[in-house]
C-alpha cells in the first residue's frame, strides 16, 4: 500500500506577518496523487478548489474555507465518481522573503464522494496539512502554489487513513482594507506656553534662603547657607552616624556615637554580643542571626580580616579560663567558615577572665563577661 505522506519543509521563522487586506480570495487548479487502494485509476486526477481567507489585524494565524472538486475520477474497473472536499484550515504566514510570503496550514473538513464503492471508496472526515508561498505581481494580485497532504478516515481498510498528497497552483485577490488606528492628537503647543505665562505671572519663584528650592516647596525655609539639602529643602545629613567617615564611604554605617573608626567607618573591636552558659563554649540559637550578619560583612569585604577572641568570667582557674575561652573562641570561628567566610580572613584567640566588661560579682555581670568580640583589621 502506498504512503504518500511527504510535505515541503517551509518553516523559515517565526515573526507574525499580516496581510494589508482583511479578505483574500484564491482560485486554484491542481493535481491528486491517490493512495492505491481507494480504485482510482491512474491513482491520480485533476482538480479546482476556491480558498477564501479572512485576516485578522495583528494576528499571526488566519482562518481559511476551502473547497476542493474533482468531477471526473475515473475507478479502475468502469465508471467515474466526482469527489468533493470541504476544509477549514488555520494558515500561519511567516516573515517575507524578499516579495515571496511563505505559509503553512492545517485544519480538517470532511470528503463527499460522489459515486462511493463500499470498502474501497467512500465519504469520510479528512485531516490535513500544508504549505506553499504567494508572489505578488501586481497591488492586489498575488501567484499562489501550495502542496496539500490529506489523510480521510473512513470505515473502508479496516478504518485506516486513505493517503492523497495535492499539488495545487492559482492566483490570490486581496481586497478590504483593515481598519487603521486613530491618529494619536498632537499637543496643543500654544495652550502650554500660556499657561506657563500666566503662572509666572500670579506667583514669581522666591528662594528666601538661597538653598535652591522654591519658598513655596521649601519646608525648611530659613537653612543656614551653604548648607546640602533635600528636594524639600531641609538639610541632609551627609554622616548620619557621626563616625567622621560620609555616608558615601562608610561601609559601618551604623557605628555608635563616640566609637574609634578606621578611614571605612568601621570600628576596630565589634562586640558580637554572643554569650554562652556556664562553662560552655555551645553558641545559643539566639546568635544565629548576628553571626550571619558578621559573615556577610566579611564575605562583602574581602579585604578584612578578623581575630576572634574569647572571654570567660572570673569562676574557675585561671588557666582553665583561658581554655574555655580558646574553644569559644574556636566554635564561633568554625560557625563563620560555615557560613562562607574564607578561613584565611580568621583567626580565634581566647583571653580567659580578662578584661571584663561587668560585674563578676553578680550573675547578671558574669553573663555579660562570658562574650566574644572581633577585632577588624583591613589588609
């Protein structure tokens, strides 16, 4: 059994084209190529076909009917049958080629067959699929070609497709122009400038106090001279936290008042504000968060490294102290590399009970003293 299932490969891209026309009408004549098994002779004959084809504005896909007829298809025993096919098909249109529109279509419609022969030929759905190209050559004239695969289903061959590969030529009218979009208004040129006029003219712009904003914006209206301001006139902090280093090249932006910086604005010692239990060096959950901070920071800026140092408070000996306050020191060191800080920009130290910050002689004061701090250094 024959299998006639070959297509053109035009599929060149993929950027919406629209017809300048809403309607386009083609008639076609053509030639059939029948699977073997349906009785035609010859497997093949004539045909014509009418397509009409409505496009819709901006839209890449249009809608087709086509009607295709065959009067004269000779069987191979005796006799002849016309045939008959009705189809609607989606045409996609891609971009030109230079004058030529390629597309591509498919849809499904249904085939009469005049005089049908039981088993062998008779009515049935059909699918189909294409493609082809339009030439104009004249404003609303256009050569259209196109090659047709039909498959029609029908209970004839044990209910599989009857195969029929067309070959079809004709010529394309487009008529009916597309509704085109409202021309956009041009401003009113004139309008503005007198407007503008008398406004000048009701209220003159005064800056009282000479910080470049209008009185009537200026919420702020008596600032000293020279002095940076906002769009409202009012002064702007150019150190919001009075480290000495502007805003500009602080990356401490938020070091307390009265705290030693370097040239960054950042301090050389930073308490990490993370405490431990009695004789634990276990960081608690609750210094979760000022450990991803830090870790950020230094991840941020490379160019800083950072001694971990540890502290206990004054219960126990002094040389287990400084032991404890090594594996603190340690503990937070490792968690920092954890979270992606270079070990290389690290180091722990443990101070033992010195240098205390509170009281030893009371619980509150000793938890204060079991701490961790973190000194800065830039490379």
């Amino acid at each position: 059994m024959k299998r006639l299932l070959l297509l053109p490969a035009l599929l060149l891209g993929t950027a919406s084209f629209a017809s300048d026309a809403k309607y386009e009408i083609s008639p076609m004549i053509g030639y059939d190529m029948v699977e073997g098994n349906v009785g035609i002779k010859g497997d093949d004959h004539f045909l014509g076909g009418l397509e009409l084809q409505y496009n819709y504005k901006d839209s890449k896909i249009a809608p087709e009917i086509s009607v295709l007829y065959s009067p004269n298809a000779d069987y191979d025993g005796s006799g002849d049958t016309s045939i008959t096919r009705t189809l609607l098909n989606g045409v996609y249109s891609f971009d030109k080629i230079g004058d030529i529109t390629p597309f591509a279509k498919a849809g499904l419609g249904y085939e009469f067959v005049g005089t049908e022969v039981k088993n062998y030929n008779e009515d049935g759905l059909v699918l189909d699929a294409g493609a082809g190209v339009k030439v104009p050559f004249a404003k609303s004239w256009a050569f259209k070609a196109e090659a047709l695969y039909l498959a029609k289903v029908s209970s004839a061959h044990n209910d599989n497709a009857d195969n029929n590969l067309i070959a079809m030529v004709g010529l394309t009218y487009s008529f009916g122009a597309k509704a085109e979009e409202a021309p956009k208004e041009e401003p009113k040129v004139q309008e503005v400038v007198e407007e503008v006029a008398v406004v000048a003219v009701v209220a003159p712009e005064v800056d009282s106090d000479g910080d470049g904003i209008y009185d009537k914006l200026d919420k702020c209206p008596n600032t000293p001279a020279n002095t940076t301001v906002n769009a409202e006139g009012c002064p702007v902090s150019m150190d919001d936290d009075h480290d000495g280093v502007l805003n500009a090249d602080d990356i401490c932006p938020n070091t307390p008042a009265g705290e030693a910086v370097n040239s960054d604005g950042c301090p050389a010692t930073v308490a990490l504000n993370i405490n431990f239990e009695n004789n634990s060096a276990a960081i608690k959950a609750d210094s979760n968060a000022r450990l991803d901070k830090y870790a950020d920071f230094l991840k941020k800026h490379t160019n800083y490294s950072a001694k971990i140092v540890g502290y206990t408070d004054s219960r126990g000996s002094e040389s287990y102290n400084k032991k404890l306050s090594q594996r603190r020191a340690t503990a937070v060191m490792r968690a920092l590399v954890a979270r992606g800080v270079n070990p290389e920009q690290l180091s722990a130290v443990g101070m033992g009970e010195a240098n205390p910050v509170a009281d030893n002689s009371t619980a509150e004061g000793r938890a204060q003293n079991r701490r961790i701090e973190a000194e800065l250094t830039r490379k």
